[in-house]
C-alpha cells in the first residue's frame, strides 16, 4: 500500500498537468532577495485605472506566498517586483440574433436580422520584473492571460446591451485576470530554479 501512495506522489509531483507541490523554500535567497517591495504598476495600456487591482492581486498573492516577505518600505526591499501593463482589451467574443435573446416575444421576431453581443473576451499583458537594489534584472517575463464574460443583454428591450452591466462583468473579468497573473507571477518567479 506505501509503494502505490508513494508511486501515485511521485506520478503528481512529475506531471505536467499543474498538480505538484509548492516548495517552502526562497530560491532567491542565495542572491540576496528575502524583502520584497511591490511598487503601483506602470499601466500602458488604454484602459484606466487597471492598475489599482493588478497592484492589489500582486501584493495579496506575495504577501499570502510566505516565500519572500513583502514590505511598505522601499528602502527596506533586496528587490522591486516591478510590472508594466503594456495592454487590457475587450472585445466581443461571440453574437446572438435578438429572437433568441426572446424567443416568445412576437416584437423580437421582427428582429430577425438584428444581432447583438452575447459574450465578450478581455485580455491583459504584463511584463514583470524582479529589480536587485541595485538595479539588475534578476528575473524578468511576460504574462497574459483571457477571460471571457458575459454580455449585459436587457432581457425587456431585445436588441439592446447595457452599458453599465457590461462595466461590471468587465471588471469582474479584470479582476479575474488580476488574481490569476499574480499568482502566476508568484509560481513562476518562485520556481524558476
């Protein structure tokens, strides 16, 4: 029974299918780098604002990591955790005709031809950085990352999409995007030895 629990272990912590086993370790330690600081990160992208929860995600995922410790003070940090934000972009994904949105609405039949947004795809790029206090690139990678959502459709009025539904499933969807590309960060900055 030992030999099977260990072989199935062994089998896990090979795979390359995203089970494994998070070391406890700072790989990053031998240079130096136990402090971290994670400064607000530079938004070149089109949509403002972004950069407050990108920030947000990065400093809850490196704080919660315990593997390098995260502090306020800059000139306490061995290195900056520095980001760049160099695009985020909606778009739609995928349509649907209004009758469907209101199948037994004689008034949406009429609308046959009329087509409107049913989901709508964001994307968000970022390149990241691990800067010594001196000012070397220790580590540095692009991360991007989709997430679809949900068009705001106004179930009353067919043919028509809500602007302010739309902003909120948008920005559910950042902040998808967010948490899952700190977390990448974290894992890939952590086990790139």
């Amino acid at each position: 029974m030992r030999s099977v629990v260990l072989a199935l272990i062994l089998a896990l912590s090979s795979s390359a299918c995203g089970y494994g086993f998070r070391s406890k370790s700072n790989p990053w330690a031998n240079r130096g780098v136990r402090k971290v600081y994670i400064p607000m990160l530079i938004n070149n992208s089109l949509k403002a604002g972004i950069e407050v929860p990108f920030t947000s995600a990065f400093v809850k995922e490196f704080s919660r990591g315990n593997r390098l410790r995260v502090v306020t003070d800059e000139s306490d940090a061995d290195a900056r955790v520095v980001g760049t934000i160099t695009s985020f972009d909606s778009e739609i994904n995928s349509f649907t005709s209004v009758p469907q949105l209101a199948p037994n609405d004689v008034g949406a039949q009429a609308l046959s031809d009329m087509v409107v947004a049913s989901e709508y795809v964001a994307k968000a790029n970022i390149q990241v950085q691990l800067v010594a206090k001196g000012g070397a690139v220790l580590w540095m990678q692009v991360f991007n990352r989709p997430k679809i959502y949900p068009a705001g459709n106004r179930f009353g009025l067919q043919g028509s999409t809500s602007a302010l539904i739309n902003a909120s499933q948008e920005a559910l969807a950042l902040d998808n995007i967010a948490g899952f590309i700190a977390s990448d960060v974290y894992d890939t900055m952590l086990e790139a030895f």
